[in-house]
C-alpha cells in the first residue's frame, strides 16, 4: 500500500470513529442525562475532546489526522497536499464518516437510515459556526508553527471548549454536517440548515488562513 493509500485510509478511519464518537456519546447523553441539556452537552464535548486527541496522535503520522474538509482545503491552498489528494480525503472524510453515523445508530439500536428535523439555522448560528471553524484551524495551524508536539491536545481542548462558548455547538466541520443531518438525534442537524453552515464553516477557514499568514509567516511560507 502506497503512502497515499495509507493516509486516505486514515482519514476515512478517523472520520469514521470521530463522527461515531459525536453522535454516540449524544445519545448516550441524551439517554442518561433525563433531559438536562447541559449535562448532555458537557457529556457529548468531552467525548469529543477525548476521541480527537486520541485519534490526532495516532493517525497524525499517517496523514495529518485532518478529518475536516475545512482543515483538507486550507492545507492544500498552503501547499502541504496536492488538488488530488485533498479532493479524495474529502470524499474519505464525508464516507468515513456516514458510515461512523451508521455505526452509532447500530450500537444503540435505533434505524440506520434516518433524516435529522433539528433546525439549526439563524444569522446567530452561522456566525457560530464561522467562528468555530476560524478558532479550530487557527488553532492547528499556529500550534503547528510553535508547539507540534501539543497539536493533538490543543485541537482537543478547542472543540471541547468550542462546544460550550459558540452558540452552534461548533461542528466546524462541513463532513460531520452533512453526516449530522442523516441523524435524527442529540447530535443532529436538519438538512435545509447545511447549506449555511458549510458556507459559514468555508468562510471561517479561509478567514483563519489569511490570519495565520500574518501571525505566523514562516509557517505560511513552509
């Protein structure tokens, strides 16, 4: 197996166990926590946190542990990875991550097929999801730059925190969107509201970029 092999396989892997992990702990939440709210969101981010720094540190060798088309689009207008490369983790992310949805869906017992009806939509929420997406790829890039070695706990520690400060709950992530609303749980998203998420998600990335090339220029320039 090539390198290129290796790595979009990682990615359509981790996808596949970050989105399980997302929707999972959400119904687990949702299940334990008797309708508190908070209690299911604190549930469901901590999770999260603790899957994505997990996952970062063993996968990140592989193929730069991205699991974000938002992140995979930012890397290849840096230069890091090729048009081709990007546009099959794209499709490894948004796949991978389907099938971790499904996954969930199957461990709990509930229909695998299933079409989220949880709006989520509002000037206030795209914003939410700009920032969210801006922090989290500022966040690995500027880490990348100064501290490498504390990417995956920086990266964990931003969504954990991005949970709770955004008024979206940060999905910062157009795949885990899009698998989001075929989950009519905790953790959903209905399909009219994707659109301004992943515009707001791209939007926020590409603001991070233009940023992190002023604060870190020899990180821009490598």
């Amino acid at each position: 197996m090539t390198d290129n092999s290796r790595a979009i396989l990682a990615e359509a892997l981790g996808s596949a166990l970050l989105f399980a992990t997302v929707i999972g702990s959400g119904i687990m939440a949702d299940h334990l926590s008797a309708g508190n709210v908070a209690v299911a969101l604190l549930a469901n981010a901590v999770a999260t946190g603790a899957l994505l720094f997990v996952l970062i540190t063993m996968l990140g060798p592989v193929s730069g542990a991205h699991f974000n088309p938002a992140v995979t689009l930012v890397m290849h207008l840096r230069g890091a990875i090729g048009l081709r490369l990007a546009l099959a983790f794209a499709g490894a992310q948004l796949a991978g991550g389907v099938a971790g949805t499904w996954v969930a869906h199957g461990m709990f017992d509930l229909p695998v097929w299933q079409v989220s009806h949880h709006l989520r939509t509002g000037s206030g929420q795209w914003l939410g999801e700009a920032v969210a997406t801006f922090g989290l790829v500022l966040t690995i890039q500027g880490t990348v730059r100064m501290r490498p070695d504390a990417v995956p706990a920086s990266v964990a520690l931003y969504i954990t925190g991005a949970y709770w400060f955004t008024s979206s709950t940060s999905f910062a992530n157009p795949a885990i969107t899009v698998a989001r609303a075929l989950s009519d749980t905790f953790a959903g998203i209905a399909p009219a509201s994707v659109p301004g998420f992943v515009v707001a998600q791209i939007a926020g990335a590409l603001i991070a970029l233009a940023v992190a090339r002023v604060l870190f220029p020899d990180e821009a320039r490598a």
